[in-house]
C-alpha cells in the first residue's frame, strides 16, 4: 500500500494532488518543504512555519551527524521534540554534502567557478565502495560515513521519512564516471533497505534517490533499479543539467518510467525550489520539493514576488526603496506584510544586519510559496491546472486566483 493517496490527476500533465501519511501526520501535496537544515528554519520557530502553512519540514543528516552528534539528539528524544516540531520531517541522506565538498555546490560547478561555502571548509578525502571519507569542517576530524551509518543517523533522529545514501554524481564528469558512480548508489541503496529492515524505526518511510548524471539512458535505468525495489518512495537527485530545459527534460526523463513502474508511491525532486521550476515541475508530477532558496534570500534582502522578468525576486537592498512606504506585495496576507512593514523600514533593518529584517523576508517568502503551492492543489483537484499555471507564470500573485466552485 502506498504512502501517497492520490486524490486527482491532471489530464493535460502529469500532476497529481494527494495526502502523503507519515507517523507525525499527513502532508497535502504537491509540496514545498523548507529546510530545517541544522534542527531549525532559520530565523523561525516551528510554530512560524506551521501557521505559514508548512505540513512538513527537512533536516539536514550530515550537519546533525557532525554536530550536535545524533546520540545527543536521540537523548532528548529525536529531531522531532528536540526542535519543538510535532509535524511530519525528511532528512537527507548526507550524500548531497560529500558532493559538496569534493565539488563545490551545483551552482559552483555548473558556472565553473571555485567551490565556496561553509562545507569548503572540510574535505572529502575519498570515496570507495565502503563509503565516504571527509574531514569535518567543525575541527578538522576525520570522519568516515557509510550507506549504514547514514540510515542509523536517521533512525536516531526519528524522521518520518529517510533518504538512502547515495553518490550525488557531478555534471562535468566522464559518462563513465557518472555510470559507475550510479551503479555504487544503487549498491549502496541495497546496504541502506538491508540496514532499515533490520534496524529502522517502525513507521519511517524510506526514499531511494535517482541517479544517472544528464544521460538519458543511465537516468532511465537508474529510475527503474530504484522502483523495482521496495523502497517507498522515489527522489530524484544529482545534478540534473546546465539550464533550466535541460532539468526538466531529465526530469522528465524519470517520471515517466516512474509514471509506468511506480505510478502512485511518492516523488519528491531534490534541490529545486526556483518559481518557475516549482509549476513545472508539478506538471512532471512531482509530489514534494525541497530548496533553500527562500530562506537564503530573504536573509540576503531578496523578496518574492509576482515578476516573472526579474525571476520573481525584489532586491530590497537597493536605494530606491530608502523611501518606499508601500509593503512587499500590496494585499500579501504573510506576517510580514499584513502588519504594515515598508519596503523602506526592511531596506533599513536589512542593510543595517538587523535579524528582524532578515526574519520578516524570511517570512514573506516561505509565505509566497505556501500560496503557489496551495493554487497548484487546488488547480489540479479542480482540474484547473493548465490555466492556473498560466497565470502564474504571466505574473499573477498567488493565492489571488479564484478556484471554480
């Protein structure tokens, strides 16, 4: 039986809207999940992110792995009480992270530019068939990270829902690289569903992840080596390609065999979280998606908003606003608007460091696409999907379009 009951279906898409059923409660899909990265939605507390909306929020194995250690968080009795969230949690496997710091991030690689960031710190030493080796970028330490310790590590945080270790394969390297590198991850995705069965949490969902790098043929095979194993539910993962036609296209490329294989257990797309890629990739049917993208902007003074010319983002910073009285999004109901803040109030908290600005941003753009994601529901439950994400792509604000009946 799957987790996922999906409840409609677009005719013209693949699109489904569902309730995904974890042991912390259901999720309404599709679904935006933001990240809790180290066992907190930056800037906010757990009840935020509930009253925005949010059934469902991510955490990060391979930075709760390093610190606070998962044995102090299974002491205060798992991720769940330890952040004070009673909802549903996913956690990733760690295997993005390794990729990172042998790699750079996704963006460092595709744009060819030195790797950077906070994982750069530390080093992957070396992976082989066992694991992964790296060097913590807390102190310096050796660490060593398995298929098996990975799932152990989710299974004292207590997520709902556990991704399988895996090798995020970079895009610049070899089609033979790519090829053996998918090939260890679904090796390793047989150590992680052994390790589960024997040791997992009772009710922990686990999703294996597709690999295959932006060949058509690896991406295909990988699909359907996931599918046919008992995993409950399928992630797509890796870097999927050097602009947006092509992330889609390899997209495409797995739920399509996912759409034959495995056409009502759970998708979720790692990474992706962009506007844009949020529409179309509930049209590839898509169930859930994680990204930082909102939080890390609106820490960085980028507001959302419905411009699709300036790839629906505000910079506040900007000296134009010094003045500007009006909020964010005239009629956005988010904490941040409602209550009156200008854009000249946030340009000043923003540009002085104050965290409130940073809070209030935050706010408003988690809040943008609780309400993208709800008119995407709802389209699809009124088989009204094609129109709304017209609309939404023209530039319409979301939670402004009016549901037939």
């Amino acid at each position: 039986m799957s987790a996922l009951d999906i409840l409609s279906r677009d005719p013209g898409s693949q699109a489904r809207a569902g309730v995904l059923r974890t042991a912390h409660g259901d999720v309404r899909t599709p679904a935006f999940v933001p990240l809790a990265t180290k066992g907190t939605v930056k800037g906010l507390e757990p009840r935020d992110v509930a009253a925005l909306g949010y059934d469902m929020v991510l955490g990060n194995t391979f930075h709760l792995f390093l610190d606070p250690g998962a044995e102090l968080v299974e002491r205060f009795g798992g991720l769940h009480e330890f952040m004070r969230w009673d909802g549903p949690i996913i956690t990733d496997s760690g295997g993005f992270q390794v990729f990172s710091m042998g790699h750079g991030t996704v963006a460092d690689e595709i744009k060819g530019r030195a790797s950077h960031g906070s994982d750069r710190s530390g080093a992957m030493l070396a992976i082989t068939e066992q694991g992964v080796r790296f060097r913590s970028y807390r102190n310096g330490e050796e660490r060593f990270l398995a298929p098996e310790t990975s799932m152990e590590v989710q299974a004292k945080l207590g997520s709902d829902l556990a991704l399988v270790f895996d090798e995020c394969t970079p895009f610049h390297v070899t089609r033979d690289y790519t090829a053996r590198s998918t090939e260890r991850t679904h090796r390793w995705l047989r150590r992680c569903l052994d390790w589960h069965a024997s040791n997992g949490p009772d009710g922990q969902l686990v999703y294996g992840i597709v690999q295959g790098g932006v060949y058509e043929d690896l991406r295909r095979e990988s699909t359907e080596v996931v599918a046919s194993s008992e995993v409950d539910g399928i992630a797509i993962g890796g870097s999927l390609g050097a602009d947006k036609d092509q992330i889609y296209e390899v997209t495409g490329w797995a739920t399509e065999v996912l759409d034959e294989h495995a056409p009502d257990r759970p998708r979720h797309l790692l990474g992706i979280g962009e506007v844009d890629d949020l529409i179309r990739g509930v049209e590839l049917g898509i169930d859930h998606f994680d990204c930082a993208m909102p939080t890390r902007l609106g820490r960085h003074g980028m507001a959302l908003v419905p411009d699709p010319e300036s790839r629906w983002r505000v910079d506040l910073t900007g000296a134009r606003f010094a003045e500007a009285d009006e909020p964010i999004l005239d009629g956005c109901p988010c904490p941040c608007c409602s209550a009156g803040f200008s854009r000249g109030y946030l340009r000043y908290l923003l540009r002085a460091k104050e965290l409130t600005g940073m809070r209030l941003v935050t706010l408003h753009n988690l809040a943008f696409l609780a309400r993208l994601m709800g008119d995407l529901r709802e389209a699809i439950l009124a088989g009204t999907l094609a129109e709304t994400a017209a609309a939404l792509r023209a530039g319409a604000a979301p939670g402004t379009l009016a549901t037939p009946g």
